[in-house]
C-alpha cells in the first residue's frame, strides 16, 4: 500500500503544532473547531469525488457512510459552536489540510476504474489513520472547552470505525 504524499503532508501538518503562530502553544478552541472541521469537510468532497467516479459498489458504499457521517459531525459542530457563541479560527494547519486535499482531488480526479478505487481507498485509511492520531495526541488534549472535548471525543470513535472500515475495503481491493 503507498500513502499519497499530499495525504502525508496534510497528516504531518495536522499532528504538527509547528504550523501554528508558535510551536510552543496548543491550538486554542476556535483554531480546533475550525480544523476539525476542515478535516471533516475534506473527507465529505473526497467521498462525493468517490460516488461520482466509481463503479465498485464496496467503494461507493464506503464514500455514502463518509459523507453522512462526517456531514452529521460537522453539522454537531457548527451547532456547538453556534451555541457557545464561538467563531472558528481559520490558522495555518487549516490553511495546509486545504491545499493538500485541493491537489489530493485533483490527482484522484485524473484517475479512473481500478486505480481511481486503490487510490482512494488507500488514502482514506492514510487520512483516517493520521486524524485519528490528530485528534488523540493535539485536538483533544489541547481543547478547553468540555462540550468540544466531548464532540472530538465522540468524533474520534466514529473516525477509528470510519479506519477500520477503509482497511477492510483495501484489503478487498487487493
């Protein structure tokens, strides 16, 4: 299995506190929920790319639960944070998570059939894999507020399901 690079950069940025203002702080709650929600957002595009390209029926299954999934927690999130009066912080982690999955896309975009299905596949248990690792040793540690601790809490066992399910397609595909 090869983990896409732009996948890898936006993982490395993501478990990183370098790209914050300084590497020395944690990311404050509304930097958090703005790159919670980016990484969600990402995966929504790379899933309905997904639906729209593939024929392999374990494939398009798999994007439909991302997109619901990651839909329904995003909008948990923009509901908190409604609630808590909070404004998401756009931040250079965010900013990174973007640009890469952009050009992520657009490399999965060119792709067709078989290889379109390894590609995603294999990036989405990356991309799992690495927000997982995010969330438990920066996002959630770092959270202040108990609500957002909860949601990323909550988030993180639906993303170890979401890991666990993409390693069992890829290994269907090989």
């Amino acid at each position: 299995m090869f983990m896409r690079p732009t996948a890898a950069l936006a993982a490395l940025f993501l478990i990183s506190a370098a790209p914050l203002a300084q590497a020395a702080d944690k990311p404050t709650d509304p930097q958090i929920a703005h790159i919670a929600y980016t990484a969600g957002s990402i995966d929504i595009e790379a899933a309905k790319l997904a639906i729209k390209k593939s024929k392999n029926k374990e494939i398009v299954a798999f994007a439909k639960d991302m997109e619901r999934d990651h839909e329904a927690v995003n909008k948990q999130a923009l509901d908190l944070v409604k609630k808590l009066k909070v404004t998401p912080e756009d931040n250079d982690t965010s900013k990174a998570l973007a640009k890469a999955a952009k050009e992520e896309r657009g490399k999965l975009a060119k792709l067709k059939g078989a290889d379109f299905d390894k590609a995603y596949i294999e990036n989405e248990v990356a991309y799992h894999k690495q927000v997982n690792g995010a969330l438990e040793t920066l996002l959630i540690p770092s959270a202040s507020n108990a609500e957002l601790k909860s949601l990323l809490e909550t988030g993180l066992k639906i993303f170890q399901g979401h890991q666990q399910h993409a390693e069992h397609v890829a290994g269907m595909l090989k």
